[in-house]
C-alpha cells in the first residue's frame, strides 16, 4: 500500500516542478518584454554573445 502511495506522490511532485518551471520561464519572457525595443535589450543580447 505504500508503493501505491509513493506512485501517487510522483506526478503531483513532477507537476509542481514543471509549473515552476513554466512560471519561471513565463516570468523572464515577462521581464523581456519591458525591455523589448529597448537599448538595454539589445545590450544584454551583445552582453550574451560575447560570453
């Protein structure tokens, strides 16, 4: 019975970890897009590319 438990528990956790994921990643597009057409975005780009 505690196998079928743990069994349960796994894809709750794997969900919660890819909607942080996703929230993560929704967050930063976010945050780009106040920059987007800005001087900063195009400096963070070169920044990027350099490294």
């Amino acid at each position: 019975q505690r196998d079928a438990k743990n069994a349960a528990l796994i894809p709750s956790v794997r969900t919660l970890a890819d909607s942080k994921i996703w929230g993560d990643l929704y967050r930063g597009l976010a945050f780009l897009e106040l920059f987007r057409g800005s001087s900063l975005l195009g400096f963070l780009l070169h920044e990027l590319k350099d490294n």
